[in-house]
C-alpha cells in the first residue's frame, strides 16, 4: 500500500533547486500532489513505496523551478519587428503610441497575451508580471493557458485604450481588484502607473491608496533613461525616485522597473522603503536606455528580479537570453568578470523574482510545500554538452528551446515541447490577422 | 524536355538574399547544382522548365545565406563551463593553460572540432575561421562534417602542445599549408599568430612571411583587453597596433580578432592597411574585456565579420544570440539606438564574415554563381510571430534552434533538424569521455 499518492512523480534527473542553500540533488525525485511538491530527494534514497497517476523520467534534464519573468506588456507581442533601431522618441511618439491607440483593444489584449504564453512556456517561464491596458484580457488569458501571473493593470494620465475618462479610473480599479482577488494562487491583481513622467502626483498616490487598501503589488517603470530625469527634476525640482519618496508611495509592495540610473542616494531609498527593482537587460540595451547598477543594488540587500519587458523592445520574451545578458552585460560595463555569476542571475530568474512578486512562500525554487512550477531542461544536446557545472551551463549555453517539459501548479502544461493548453496554430493565426490590419493601417 | 536538371531545388518561402542591394524575394526559387547556385528569382515568375532530383519546400521559411563564424577556438567545447565568472588571468592561468597543457592533442581536437559542428550546423553556420593547436585535425573534422572552413594553425612562442619545438615551427606551418591548399573549396589553411604578448616580433614577422608566400590569411588577437596595452608598451615602447605596423605584418590578407581598444591613430592604421576585424561581443562581455568600436571601425570602411570565440569564454557557438548581443550591446554603450541595426549585423554574420575572410566571391549571400550555402529558418513559430521585417526578426527574435534545414556547398547537412554528416549520439559520448578525464585530474 502506498504512503502516498501522487499525482506527477520526475524520477531521475538532476535537480537544481534554487533552494536556499543552493542544493543541487543528483539523480532526483520529486513528488507532485494537489499542485504542490510533497516530496523532493534523491532518486536513489530509501523512498517510501508510492504511486502516482503520471511518472516522468528526468534522466537526461536539468529539473529547475519555472522561471519567474518579472516585466513583460505580454500583448505587444502583436508590435514585435514592428519598428527598430530608431531613436526612442520617434519610436515611441511615431511609432508604439500611435499603434496602441489604434489597434489596443480586449481582443487584440487578450490575443496578444495567449501567444506570448506560448511562447513564454515554451521558453521556460512559469509565472510572469503583466502590466498593460484591458489588464483582465490578460489574466483572462493565463486562467485559460494554466500560467501563473501578476496582471497589473495600467493607469497613465493620457486617454488610455481602456479607460478614456480618468474621472472613472480608481472605480475601474476597484473593479478590477474586485474581479481577480479571488483567484489565487494563479491570478494575483496588481496596479501599474506607467512612470513619474506620464502620472500625476494626484494619480501616483491615488493608486497607491488604492493598492494599499486591496494589499496589494504598486508598479511603475523608473528611470528607464536620461530623459526622465530632466523632466522631473524642471516639473518637481527633485529626480524621480526623490518625488515619489516625497509623494510615500515607496514601500515593499512596490516595484521600480528598469532603474537604469539610480544614484547611491536613490539605492539608499529603495533599500531603506524596501522597494523591490526589476531588471530588464536587453530591452535596455535595445533601445540605449541605460544600465541599471544591479551588482550594487544586490550588495546593498535590495531584491532584484529579472524581466524581459514587451516584445517591441527586446524582441523575445525568452528568459534564457536575458539570462545570458544578464550574465555578461555587468561584467563588461564594469570591466570586471567575477560580476553577476551564472547563480546569482539563475537566482534572480527564480527565487529572486518570485521574492520580488511577494510569492517566493509558494514558488521559485524546488522545495516540499511549495507549489510545483517545474521546468525540465533537456541537456543531452551538443551545446549542452559537456556540463561541468549547472549553473553555467544554464545561464552562458543553455536556450529557451531546450526546454522539454514545464508544469504549472502541478499541471503539465508542456510536454516534450508540445503545448497542451494552447491552441498554438489558432493563436498564431488571429494575431497574423491582428497585424495585418496593422500593417495596411 | 527541362532546361536544367538541378541537384535541389528550394520552392517558396522569403530569400532574404544579402545581396548588395539587400534584395529580398517573396515566394522565392533557389536552384543548385554541382555546388553551385544557379538560379534565384521569384518562385511566380515564369521559370523555364527545371527538375530535380531533390525539392524542398521553403513555404513558411526564410531563406538566408549560411552564416559565417569569424573566430572560433572549435576544441575549447571540450572546455564550456569549466570555470566561468573568474578574474581573466585567474581564468586563463590556473584554468584555461593548465586543461590545455594537459588534454590538448589530436584526438580532443578533433573530437571538440566535430561536436563544435554539430552545435554549428544547428544553429545555422555554414563556414567558420578556425584558430588551434593540431589544427589539421580541425580540417579534417570539417571535411569529415562537410563544413566549410578556413582553419588556421596557431603560433606562439611558448611550448604549444602540438610544435613543442620553436625551431621547427616553420616546417610544420609549411606542410600545414601544402596538405590543405588542394582542398579548397571545403577547406582554406590559413596561420594564426595568438596575440603580440605572447609572439615575439620573429614569430610575427616570421610567419607573415610564410603566410604571404602561400598566399594565405593571417589571424591574430589584438587588444583583446587593456593589460595587452601596458605589456607591449612596456616592451616594445609603442602600442600594439602601432607594433604591428612597424613589423610591417598588417595588410589586407590580415585578420585581427576583438581590436576591443582601438584609438582612433589605430583605425586609421587598420583602414589604410586593409586588416579586418573579427568582433566577438558576447566573449568580450563575458570576459569584462571591453567592447570594439564597431560603428566607428564601419564608419572607416574596415571590414568586420562577427565570431563567436572558443566555447571556455562564451560559452557557445550560437550565430544567432550573437548577432542579438551585436546588435544591443554598442546601442547601450553610446547610448544611441541606432546604431548597428538589425540589417548591419545581418550583413556582418554573412556576407561581412565572407569578405572578411576573403570567400565573399564565393559565399555570403544568394546569388546566381556562388557556393550554395543556404540555411532554412522556420518562422511559423510564436516567438516570430508576426513577422514584420526580416532582418529585425532574424536578429532580434530568431534562435539558432530555428534553423530547419542547413546546405553547404550545395549538399544537405542537416534536414528538419536531423545532422546528416555527423553522428551525434557518438560525437557527445566521445567529448563526455574526454570530460570525464578532465575532472578526475
């Protein structure tokens, strides 16, 4: 008689945990029930006798905790190659605005959000944060793809797609909380006020009210670029993270996106409020923004997790590549290559984020009682070949594409590189028609 | 009765050709034979009546020119991720010399060389410029895989594992050359001296000369990272570049591989001579040795082809990720977005590469007459969904795992991702066995 039924048991393998003593289980074996992991261990220890409804050989893989990408406007997956190597104004002023005021709307949201989820599971990711516009398309999306997210939904002083009168804008977001509260563990709601630059102070610390209120995550882009700067420093005569110090909106459930030019005093302040920074390598790279000083910020106790940002800045939402930026970008900068080693970045791609997302109690690394977000990475293949060391390999030669199997909240959602929530041909398809009607527009 | 029997025939799909006038065909038509490209026109045109004894339908691909690695230390697979994240010189000294002194010879080079092959024809390289010790094993292994090389044997001045002896260096870089220069196409022997710090102004000059009476490339690192600088200034009273042209050594048959700290004095000594630039970004990066001044050096007309480095420092021999770091990384350093556009780096990783190595009137682009070397990359995928622009997609968004199907000289080598030429099962055992005995000493 078993002690226990399982319901997914991955025998063999070697598991990297991620856990805090970044142990790393030869020939493992982990036990799935209910959406959680009720047994991790090596494979070849005295296991009590169990059964389980589906058993998965892990010879050959790397077992990880899903990757946890903390940034991503999963919709504008249907702007991806739209508009390139252009100086960020024009970019965005002839480019993005003009497209996302034409062609953003709940369908478009919610078509957008399920191919990136293809993607996005097809490149290792299990849980991400969402911030855009008709934000409940989104997590609409990731109930139906069995992904994890935090799906913030989007204020901005402008007319934005969704909300056009800014009169009607803490009601909707009530709403919106209202909606999604109950849906965890899959769906946590959050608010996102674009920047300091394109929210009022009024804006900024109504939302914040607000979020408080309902307990939850604040996010806004922060000193992507130079620029910002200026513009806050001639409008409030103080730089931005100064202005929403001032404003009390910084404290632990809130998130700075991007940082490229934090100053020590504003790293003080950050790790004084607690406010959590994610980081998003290539897409700051792509457009010149900047770099953002993550050894420091790590040094100083402030949590950093990594993100890919939306697809017309990067192009990808593949957490592997910008682990591998993540990697290599720091060390360069700084001409110093002991920065950001392969773990620390593997550690922000999992334990780090999920940290930063306030879910490192239930995901980001292999541990029993935590939630079974698993990825199995395929490393019998030539670039992974030989691996002397599985950090490295996973963040300098490992891709999106080696990844074979992912499970989310204990639910098989890929296998052998087969999407089983998603329709993938369908999904393709109806954003193919989306970008027709952009492209003859 | 057909005008022509071809040998294969690709129907369909967009030839991204990399032509001069960057011509690309929708629904295009490539015939091959006997090696060769002999046609390239639109697939609705009026093509005269052709067969052939193999087609293969291009509908939902984009066809490119196979990709070319400007630098490779193929054999150093043997070393991917043995010690990452170290001091260079910790890296090199305690790491790196020591593995090589130890398990460097013929059969670990030709054992690197042909799973170095396998991870190149994946992910879409057609020829490569390899730099090694026993590097006839290189070549043979290229052969062997049907790869298009240009294989350089390497020269310093301290006991290498294959020419312990100095004084019989010039011996061997003779036969080294009269046993290759038969076999071109396939294969171009070519001499690479390692750096001005580890080549005394004899071996330099000495094997320019060689290079030069057998009409043969010749490659060295140059001002990889700034210690270089110092030493030779320290040395020799002047700086490298300057070194090098008082030795009269750089000329248009001149290679020089990361030139990450050029002035300004140097590119003009580089434009006038006619050297080109190997520039390897991501081993730069990872290694903290700085970036090359790629716009400025295009800017000058130097040519710059785009590599990869040895697998110790990158650590993988992905085109496609390359050219992505190629693309951001000289955005974020100048804090321009524009430069090095998707369309440059493109041009860099093909045609720039064949020019480079002085096989442009051979490869680097599709053209009625040249070698067919041609790479199919899938993009009916979500991660190249939609597809706005081509050279945006490939760069930005394009993996080397998208690469469907590879063609060199006109025969397949890799089919729906099935290697033809190479046994890989066997070519990973062969280099894990080498790993093994890597680790125990």
């Amino acid at each position: 008689m078993p002690d226990k039924e399982m319901d997914i048991v991955i025998a063999g393998g070697t598991l990297v945990t991620m856990s805090a003593d970044a142990e790393i289980i030869e020939n493992g074996f982990v036990g799935i029930k209910d959406g959680l992991i009720t047994r991790t261990r090596p494979n070849d220890e005295k296991i009590p006798a169990w059964s389980a409804k589906e058993t998965i050989d892990g010879s050959g893989c790397i077992i990880l905790p899903g990757l946890v990408n903390t940034h991503t406007h999963l919709p504008m997956v249907c702007f991806r190659g739209m508009a390139d190597d252009l100086p960020l104004m024009e970019w965005l002023n002839n480019h993005i605005f003009p497209a996302e005021a034409k062609h953003v709307n709940k369908e478009m949201v919610y078509a957008g959000a399920v191919l990136a989820m293809a993607e996005m599971i097809l490149s290792g990711t299990t849980t991400f944060c969402d911030a855009y516009f008709f934000e409940s398309a989104v997590a609409e999306a990731a109930l139906a793809c069995g992904m994890r997210a935090v799906a913030a939904q989007g204020f901005a002083d402008f007319a934005t797609p969704d909300n056009p009168k800014y009169e009607k804008m803490m009601a909707a977001a009530d709403r919106f909380v209202n909606r999604w509260k109950s849906f965890a563990p899959m769906i946590t709601p959050a608010f996102f006020c674009h920047s300091p630059y394109t929210c009022s102070p009024k804006t900024l610390v109504n939302v914040k009210t607000a979020a408080r209120e309902a307990g939850i995550l604040y996010l806004t882009h922060l000193l992507e670029n130079q620029d910002e700067i200026k513009t806050i420093e001639k409008r409030y005569g103080k730089n931005p993270v100064r202005h929403l110090y001032d404003l009390g909106v910084l404290d632990d459930w809130s998130i700075a996106v991007h940082c490229n030019w934090l100053t020590k005093e504003d790293m003080e302040i950050l790790a004084d409020t607690g406010v959590g920074v994610s980081h998003n390598p290539e897409s700051s790279m792509k457009l010149a923004a900047g770099i953002a000083p993550v050894a420091e910020m790590l040094r100083r106790g402030i949590n950093v997790g990594l993100g890919t940002d939306g697809c017309a800045s990067n192009n990808d939402l593949d957490m592997f590549r910008e682990m591998d930026s993540a990697a290599k970008i720091h060390k360069v900068i700084s001409l110093n290559p002991t920065l950001m080693s392969a773990q620390t970045v593997l550690q922000m791609a999992t334990i780090g984020g999920a940290r930063l997302l306030n879910l490192d109690n239930m995901i980001g690394s292999i541990e029993e009682g935590k939630r079974a977000d698993i990825i199995m990475i395929d490393v019998n293949q030539p670039h992974l070949t030989p691996l002397y060391n599985c950090h490295s390999q996973l963040v300098y030669a490992a891709r999106g594409a080696d990844v074979k199997t992912s499970i989310i909240n204990g639910k098989i959602v890929m296998n052998n590189r087969k999407l089983l929530t998603i329709d993938l041909p369908k999904a393709m398809e109806t954003v193919n028609r989306i970008a027709e009607k952009i492209i003859s527009q």
